[in-house]
C-alpha cells in the first residue's frame, strides 16, 4: 500500500497550475517557432511572432499566458493500493489546490467559473470547481495530468453522432470552416471518435493531453488507420488557408490528435475540441514520497525574438480620435494606439444595453462618444503593474449588442479577436464603424502597451467591470473596415490560393 497525504495533492495541484500558467509545454513552443520559421503570410507570421515572444516573457516573468487563465480540467488516476491520510473526498482536496493557485498573491490567475449557468452566473471567485474525472486503476501510484482550458476554444467544441458510413474528414473539415478564429489558432485538434456522446467528448478533450508529434509520425509514415486519419486532416485542414488568429496563412493546426474507443454498432460518435494558442496542461504523480517537483524549463527552447512595430503601421490618437480617421483604414492595417480606451465584455454590455432600453442613463463618468471599446476581462495586477495580462476576448460574443452600441452610445469602433457575423460587418458599413483585432494569446504582451487601469463603471462585475485604459503603441490590426471588408474572409480565401501555388509549385519541381 502506498500512503498519500492530501497535502502533497493540494500542494501539487496549487503549484502545477501556477507552473501552467507561465510555462507553455516545450513541445508546443518547438511546433509554434517551426510554424513561424515556415510562415509566409506577413499578418499570420506577426501574429505567431506576438504569441512566441508573449510566451517567453511570461516564462520570464512568471505571468500568465493569457487573461483567460481558464477552466481547470483534472484527470486523476488512484491505484487500487494508494491509501490516504483523510477522509475528505478527492472533489474536495483538488478544488483547495485550485483555490490555491488562483489566490496566490505572486501571480493571481483571473477567477472566470460563474455558478448557477443558466440563471445569475456568479463568479465563485477562486475559480473553483474543477472539472474532475477520476478513475481507480491497477496500482499503487495517484496519476494527475492537470489542464487550464481557455473559454475561447472550449466554446469551439463539436459533437455529432454520425452514421457508420459517414466520412469524419468531410466533418471535421465542415466543423472548422465555421468554427471561425475565436480558438485563438494556430493550435491542436482532439478529436474523441466511438463510445457514447460524452465518451467521444471526453476522448477529445484527454486526446489534448499528449505531446505533439505529427512531424514525427509525417516522417515514419502512417501504421495505423488512425495515424493515416491524423495525417489527412492535418493537411487538409492546413490547406483551408486559415492561419493564425484566422488572418490567412500556411499553418493553422499544429498537430491533430485523435483517440478512439468500440462503439453501437447503429453508431459513430465523432467529438472536436480544439487548443488554443495559451495551450496549459502538465502530468505528475504522486508516490507517497511527498508533492510532486516541477523544474523550470530550459528557457533555450523559446526563441529569442524581440517584437517590433510594423514599420508601416499607423498612429493613432485615440483621444482625438474621428469618423474621418477610422474611415482611411482599410482592413489588413496595422495601427498602434495611444490614448483613452474603454473596456467591455458580456456582462457590461448587457448591462448597458438594458439601461439604454429601459431609458436610464448610463452610469456617471461612463461616455462612448467618440471612443473604442476593448473586449477585455484582465487579470489582476501585481505590484509595479498597470494591468494584469489583457488579450482580446472573442467578439463574436458581442454581436447581438453592437447595434444599440453604434447607434445610441456614440462608440466610434471595437477591438476584440476573431471575426464579426455578417449581420454585425452590415452595421459596422452602416454605421462608418471598425472593428480591429489584437492577437488573442498575446496577452502579457499586450498589458505592457497599457500605462493605466482605472474602473469606471460596475466594480462588482470583477474582470467584467468597465475599465478605462490609457495605452501607448498598442498594436492592433484592422480586421473589419468602415466599407465592411473583413480580413477573415480576405485573408484566408488568398492564402487558400497561395497554398495551391507552393503545391504546384512542388510537384513541378520534384
Ligand atoms: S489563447 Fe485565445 S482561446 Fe486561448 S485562453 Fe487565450 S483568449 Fe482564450
């Protein structure tokens, strides 16, 4: 029998997701630096440049990789021979190591779970519970692997039960092309195939957990059906042009994983689960000789690249800011931002919205006239900061709200990541609005440009809350223009074209 404290898994836990939370795996910041040595597309290169060099100053700096420190996904395998010094359940010991690492007062990660889903949606405040899925195996050994799952590409998640004669790539391939870039790409693909629904979903999601390799296997050649699979939806998802952060470019996936288990005969379940950009996860094990030891890693891994503006890029003063200049923008421009910016996701735009619509004012000191606003929910500062780490949050989200935001609020533009619905690029035209983009998992990166946080309206909505920015350089592409061109239809269908070309241009030469 092996003797397990449940202080060592507390400890374990608390410290795996701090390490986590600044230490991307070595095997993805390997696959990123080669999809940015191959990367043709200027805009998709700059962006991986950002996610590369946010990585290593988070490394450095012991920060989080992203504001969205995410959802904390557990695996915990018990050998049948553990015992332990407690009676608390395993739930129970886990969520204290969460609460832990969320609340440690050296690098505070962003509390983002919210109780009661379908009503109030209340922050629990130290981003428990886990998600936990616990198995008693042979042995006498407790195995973790321990996963902090970003909103954005968790909210990309795909399940359909498929018929038996039904073609996986044909879905895969339609489940990307409307899965947009609020996954933050480039990134990983799990995909769960056979058991029952939740059985493929669960597939997916532990099928993230392993190291990348398709480089590798591209070499030995496929040996199994699944190999052969991996293989083909690399490529071809690959070829579809979409690039980072969905701009355009040669790599949009990094790896594709699959696992697989028997299933009904009447059935194929097929589940799709991507990782983003902020990829956190890491796998220990306890043996009774105390809590598990996480080494620094050999920070030689990371390249080292320094970011520098686009020579090219646009000014912009923010506090002067008119319909005259956003409507000189064309989409695909850099722009570096100095001055007054608001802040505003979900929660605030609710908010606003249903003052608006119920005729009351807006809280004192909060004025859209002539401003952007900034899809953001920070995380905290440490001392010496102005913000936490502050990446973009997925846009899409806000489409519902931009119409009474552009009409009643006086906003001049938006800045989020990832594309706009169809119906919210026909207002951004309607209105000589813009919509621009920062590089979602450049977050630490991005908080730099920030000289100063100050909320300014509802305080109690935590990350949530409006905050009022003031930038410098802050670096920004436009992504939907005033005449509502969007870079995430441009973008992808040329570098759809270009892939074509360096195909023929192979073959030609071989
Ligand atoms: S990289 Fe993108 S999808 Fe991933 S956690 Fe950050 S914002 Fe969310």
């Amino acid at each position: 029998m092996t003797h397990i404290k449940q202080d060592d898994l507390i400890e374990s836990i608390a410290e795996s997701l701090q390490y986590i939370s600044y230490y991307h795996p070595i095997d993805h910041i390997q696959a990123l630096n080669r999809a940015y040595q191959a990367e043709k597309s200027p805009a998709a290169r700059d962006a991986i440049e950002q996610i590369l060099i946010n990585s290593r100053m988070c490394a450095l700096g012991q920060r989080p990789l992203c504001q969205d420190t995410g959802i904390v996904n557990v695996f915990i395998k018990i050998g049948m021979a553990v015992n332990w010094d407690t009676d608390t359940a395993i739930d129970e010991i886990i969520n204290k190591g969460v609460r832990l690492a969320y609340q440690n007062s050296d690098n505070p990660l962003r509390a983002s779970v919210v109780t009661d889903p379908a009503g109030r949606r209340k922050n629990t405040g130290d981003n428990t519970p886990a998600v936990i899925y616990s198995e008693i195996v042979k042995g006498d050994k407790v195995q973790v692997t321990v996963a902090a799952k970003g909103g954005g590409s968790e909210n990309k998640a795909q399940l359909a039960m498929l018929n038996p004669s039904d073609d996986i790539v044909e879905w895969v391939l339609d489940k990307i092309s409307t899965m947009g870039a609020g996954w933050c790409p480039p990134g990983i693909l799990g995909l769960g195939i056979g058991g029952t629904s939740e059985k493929a979903m669960l597939l997916a999601k532990q099928s993230l957990m392993a190291p990348i390799d398709i480089q590798v296997l591209k070499q030995m050649g496929a040996k199994t059906k699944l190999d052969a699979l991996r293989l083909e939806i690399f490529e071809k998802v690959n070829a579809m042009g979409i690039g980072a952060q969905g701009l355009g470019g040669l790599t949009t996936v990094l790896d594709v994983k699959i696992l697989d288990y028997p299933t009904h005969a009447t059935s194929k379940p097929v589940a799709l689960i991507p990782n983003c950009a902020a990829t956190r996860h890491i796998s220990f094990e306890l043996n009774g000789d105390g809590p598990a030891q996480f080494d620094p890693p050999d920070l030689r891994h990371w390249p080292n690249i320094a970011w520098k503006a686009n020579p090219e890029s646009i000014r912009v003063d923010l506090d002067s800011l008119s319909k005259d200049d956003i409507s000189k923008w064309k989409s695909g421009d850099t722009l570096l931002l100095s001055g007054t910016l608001l802040t505003g996701r979900d929660a605030a735009h609710k908010r606003i919205v249903d003052l608006i619509a119920n005729k009351k004012p807006l809280p004192d000191g909060l004025d859209f006239n002539n401003r952007l606003i900034y899809y953001v929910g920070p995380v905290n500062p440490v001392q010496g900061e102005a913000v936490g780490p502050a990446g973009p949050t997925t846009a899409t989200r806000m489409d519902k709200f931009t119409n009474v935001m552009l009409e009643k609020t006086g906003l001049l533009g938006m800045i989020g990541k990832a594309e706009r619905g169809p119906e919210t690029i026909a207002l951004i035209k309607k209105h000589s609005s813009i919509y621009m983009i920062a590089t979602g998992g450049a977050a630490y990166l991005i908080s730099k440009a920030i000289k100063s946080a100050r909320v300014i309206a509802f305080p109690e909505l935590g990350m949530e809350a409006i905050y009022e920015f003031k930038v410098i350089d802050m670096p920004v592409t436009v992504a939907v223009d005033s005449k509502g061109n969007s870079i995430h239809t441009t973008g992808p269908a040329k570098w759809r074209g270009e892939i074509i070309k360096i195909a023929i241009n192979q073959i030609k030469k071989s």
